[in-house]
C-alpha cells in the first residue's frame, strides 16, 4: 500500500502516514487521478487487490471496480478495464489504472505461512521446498505476463497504444 500511495500522490510514505497494509491514503491527498480529472480526463481504476477504495485510492477516479481481497485473476481485470474503454461514448483522454496483486502471496497453493516454516524449520528451506515456491512464483509471473501482452494487444487494436503511456511496474 505503502509504494503505491508514493506512485499515486509523488509524496513518500511517511509524509502520508501510510506504512503497510493497514493504513489508509489521507483524503487530503491529492492523487494523480484527482490531477488528470481536473484536467478533463475519464478515469478509471480497476484492481484486484490492496488498490482498493477502502485504502483511500479511489480519489478522483470515477470509475473504480475491483475487489480488496483477491478473487478474480488478471485476466479478468484486464477484461474489465478493456469493457469499460468499450463503454466510453467519447474521445476524451482518459487516465486508466490496471493493478493486479497476482504475483504476491500466495503463489497458488504455497501461503506465505508455508515459506516462513520452511525458513524456520532447521537447515532452512529444502532444494525441493524452494523448487516448489519458485515454480508456484513464476507460475504466477507468467499467468500476469500473458494478460499484460493481451491487453496491449488489445489496445493496439483499437487504435489506443500509439497515443497511450504504459507503466507497468513491479
């Protein structure tokens, strides 16, 4: 939550009061959303994850969809964000935030409990433990690589990558 209400707001942390999972982005604060909106921009915000309007992140975003706990996959917000550029009944620019938390614990089946055991236990993870996170990891980073690829595939045709900024980060 912490990084990004940082990327949301260009102020750090601690000059908004928010250190983890718990805390909420101060209303105060203005958002790059309130800043695009106020320049005349449709915005939208879909999430599955701490991205959430209970966390004070729907601030000049007209349009919010996601759930706070994970429930859908990426693609599936991807496709929510596409449904809703569909929808729009003008060419006004728009300011459209796409974030999946799919690639945080759990990796599939393997919870976050299940890793801190295996660094607990004595000797520390086996070379099969940490065989089995890893896959579960890049199984995860894979399914959210092919729905990014898909969704500029998309916008390509619709005409929308060229005159569109894609920050993806991490």
């Amino acid at each position: 939550v912490a990084s990004h209400a940082s990327l949301m707001t260009g102020k750090y942390p601690w000059d908004l009061g928010v250190w983890d999972g718990l805390d909420r982005l101060p209303e105060h604060s203005p958002t790059l959303a309130t800043r695009f909106e106020k320049a005349g921009y449709e915005t939208g915000l879909f999430s599955n994850g701490f991205v959430h309007e209970a966390f004070g992140f729907a601030t000049g975003f007209k349009t919010v969809r996601g759930e706070l706990v994970t429930k859908s996959g990426p693609d599936q917000i991807m496709k929510d964000a596409l449904d809703w550029l569909d929808a729009r009944t003008s060419d006004t620019s728009f300011f459209l935030f796409v974030h999946t938390n799919d690639v945080a614990l759990p990796y599939g089946n393997v919870t976050a409990q299940e890793i801190a055991d295996m660094h607990t236990q004595e000797g520390g993870p086996s070379a099969e433990q940490s065989a089995r996170v890893q896959s579960a990891y890049h199984a995860e980073v894979q399914k959210v690589d092919l729905a990014v690829g898909a969704f500029l595939e998309e916008l390509i045709a619709r005409g929308l990558l060229e005159n569109t900024i894609v920050v993806i980060t991490s």
